[in-house]
C-alpha cells in the first residue's frame, strides 16, 4: 500500500504534477483518477477535518457522493472550492 501511494500521489507532488484540472466541461483529480462533468453535479460544498480537507459533489442521480480530496493540493481549499463554484455556475 505505502508502495502504491509513494508511485501514484507522492512522487508526482514532489515533481509538480499536477492534481487537479478544471475546465468549462469538467473537473479532473488525478488523485483519485476521478472525472466529474458539471451538468451531472446538483450541489458543490467543502468540507475538512483535523487531518484532511475535501470538496464533496452531490450528484444528479442520486448515487453517492463523490468527494475530492484538496490535502495535497496547492491553495487553500476555500480558494480550490471557490473556483470550483465558478465553473459550476456556468453550467447553470
């Protein structure tokens, strides 16, 4: 486990990867290998804890909450949750 994460999440933060791209169509977290289309969000919100800090995404189906971790992300995640926001309302 410590193999995979030092491969997949560590070593690209040290080389500046990036982790998270956001355009007008989508967002995409490398992270998590995870692409959100923002046609299928309804709601966008932040949310953290003392040792992590995610964005959460209800979507239009109803199914489960997908969430984006920011901890490795570079910004504070109010900054990474407002630009979000942004993107989001162009879809509305």
């Amino acid at each position: 486990m410590l193999i995979a994460f030092l491969k997949w999440c560590f070593i690209p933060l040290l080389n500046g990867a990036a982790t998270l791209e956001l355009d007008e169509e989508k967002l995409e977290c490398y992270i998590t290998g995870r692409t959100i289309y923002w046609k299928d969000v309804v709601e966008i919100s932040e949310d953290s804890s003392r040792y992590s800090s995610w964005i959460k995404f209800e979507m239009v189906d109803g199914s489960d909450d997908l969430t984006v971790p920011t901890k490795w992300i570079e910004g504070s995640n109010t900054s990474i949750y407002n630009k979000m926001q942004e993107y989001f309302a162009r879809t509305l």
